[in-house]
C-alpha cells in the first residue's frame, strides 16, 4: 500500500513549487522576489521529513514512499493543470450563480 503521508506531502509540495513558479503574486502580498522563493524552501524540507519519518518509524518501506510520492506528483500535476486551464473559470461562473441568483417572480 502506497503511503499516504507521502503523497499528500508531495502533493502539496509540488503544487506550492507550481503555484509559486507560473501563478501572479496576490496584490496584497509583497511583489519581491522572495514572495516565490520563501514557500518552496520552506515546504519542501518539510515534505522530504514527513517522507522520511514514515521510513524511520517503520510504518512504510522505501518502495511504498515512493509509490506515495509518484501519485502525489501525478494528481498535484493534473490538478495545477486543471486549474489553469479552465476550472478556475467554472469555479468563478458558480461563484457568480451564488452571489447573484436569478430572481424569479412565481
């Protein structure tokens, strides 16, 4: 069995790296470069020790992480490319339909 942990640190890893890599910087945060390469030094080295601690307590072997790393890429990858090329644009027209519903008169 896959792990898990591995995959869903992975997952959010890989997504952060893309997020950071190809996404704008949100207004309200600084337009400085390190706003890009803060998050990734940070989550990486966190998501290599989660990794490693499945190992280093015996809940996982090394071919069971890696399978846990392969799905979490796979699905971090897929999603990132989903939102980007057109479910955010879904997500925005329900958005809309909440806020503003058509009024009806019965």
């Amino acid at each position: 069995m896959p792990s898990t942990h591995s995959a869903t640190s992975t997952h959010y890893a890989v997504f952060v790296l893309l997020a950071c890599h190809y996404l704008p910087i949100h207004s309200s945060l600084p337009q400085a470069p390190f706003v890009r390469l803060v998050p990734p030094l940070v989550i990486v080295p966190w998501a290599f020790i989660v990794i490693q601690s499945r190992i280093w307590l015996g809940h996982h072997t090394w071919a069971q992480c890696a399978v846990g790393c392969l799905v979490g890429a796979s699905f971090s990858l897929g999603w990132f490319t989903l939102w980007t090329h057109g479910v955010d644009r879904l997500g925005l027209a329900v958005e809309n339909i909440i806020k503003y519903p058509v009024h009806r008169e019965l």
